[in-house]
C-alpha cells in the first residue's frame, strides 16, 4: 500500500476531497518526523510508538580497500506497534510457507 492509496481509502470512507485527505496525512508526517527531530518520541495509543534509538559506535569494514573505518554512534527513528496492533496482524494475517 502507498501513501496514495491510503489517501485514496480514506477520502472515500469519509466523504473528503483528496486534496484536503492529503495535506492531512503529510501534515501528520511532518509532525511525526519534527517530533523526532526534536528528540521527542511520539505515542499513538493502539498504534504504537515512533522512538528514537541510538545506535553505538562500532567499527566497520571498507571491503573495497580492505581497511576499517569507524562508524560513529549515531541516533536513528524507530517503530514499535501496540500489543493490540501485533495481536490484530497475528490474527488475520495467515504464515504462508
């Protein structure tokens, strides 16, 4: 599913111009990711949560030069889903093989 499609879904369950759905959705987003930004973690209560998770220093290796590099310790967005989001997908969702 694309952002487009959710657009597309939700203006039609209520009623809205595409338009409006649209800007809603992006506004949402940019709120999101301003939040994080801001070293604020986000809450959406039977979603999830939107955190940031620091990553710690680690050496890497170039493999193309054959030498290592340190990558330095670095913050980056993470997702975390409700337990009631998780049960929901486990329920309807079948394993295929």
């Amino acid at each position: 599913m694309t952002k487009a499609d959710i657009v597309n879904n939700i203006s039609s369950k209520l009623g809205l111009e595409k338009g409006d759905t649209q800007r809603v959705i992006e506004a949402f987003m940019d709120e999101v990711i301003k939040s994080l930004e801001n070293g604020e973690n986000v809450y959406l209560r039977g979603f999830g949560s939107f955190t940031i998770k620091k990553r710690a220093e680690k050496t890497g290796r170039n493999i193309t030069k054959g030498t290592s590099i340190i990558i330095p310790a670095h913050n980056v967005p993470g997702f975390k889903p409700a337990k009631s989001f998780v049960e929901s997908v486990k329920a309807k969702v079948k394993v295929e093989d």
